[in-house]
C-alpha cells in the first residue's frame, strides 16, 4: 500500500530521530572521559541512558507506523509531546548558552504539523485496513 506523503515524512523524521540518538548513546560513551574531565553538566552516563530510550522508543514507533498499526498514531502524539518535552527540559536546564531558539521553536512547530497530519493518515490508513477485513489484525 502507498504511504501518504505525511507518513513518509513521520518516517523520515522518526530515522533521523533513531541515528541521533543513536549517535548521541554512542559519543556519550566514547568520549565519556573527556566529557567528565571538562564537567559536562549531564553525566556522560545519563546522556547515553536517555539515548538509549529514545531509541528504543523510536525504534516501536517505527515498527508500528511502518506495519500500519492502529496504535501507533496514538503512540506517535504521545512520543511527540514526550521527546518535546524532554528536549525542551535538556536545552533550558543543561545547555548554557542557548543559541538559536527562535529556530528550535520554528524547526518543533514545523515538526508537530507534519506529525498532526500524518497521525490523521496514519488513522484513516488503519481504519481502512481494518474495515477491508474485519476480523484480521
């Protein structure tokens, strides 16, 4: 079945999230003795224990829009506001100075409207599927 552009775009944008996290547990760990020496604000450890989940998270997100599971535009508001959230609370508390925000404000927003209307194809696509074969999940 086509993926709506909307839902092409999530997909993308949930991958990129997935090797950013991935790349963040990475350097994390890799260069966690120079981030101790120089006093990283986040331990190095807690850095790469965050990037862990999120790309655990990532990765479910991933799978469930990817198979068209009816949960997955629900799981991908929730994962939205949630990484968000998170994000906000790490640049605000652990980053100092905080370059660039009208740009982190204008780059989330973009992001929440392509999540808005792929979550709507994502429920109409599973709605669909499921009323083509009652019964089948």
């Amino acid at each position: 079945m086509k993926r709506s552009f909307s839902v092409t775009l999530t997909l993308w944008a949930v991958l990129i999230t997935i090797t950013w996290n991935i790349t963040r547990v990475w350097t994390a760990l890799a260069w966690s003795s120079v981030l101790t020496e120089f006093s990283a604000r986040l331990a190095p450890t807690v850095s790469a224990g965050i990037g862990g989940i999120w790309v655990v998270i990532g990765g479910i997100l991933y799978f469930g829009i990817w198979q068209e599971k009816a949960w997955a535009g629900k799981m991908l508001f929730g994962t939205a506001a949630g990484y968000t959230v998170w994000y906000w609370s790490e640049r605000l508390f652990f980053q100092n100075p905080r370059p660039n925000i009208m740009f982190a404000v204008i780059v989330n927003l973009g992001l929440f409207i392509i999540i808005y209307f792929a979550n709507k194809s994502i429920s109409r696509e599973a709605y669909e599927r499921e009323n083509e074969n009652p019964g089948i999940e």
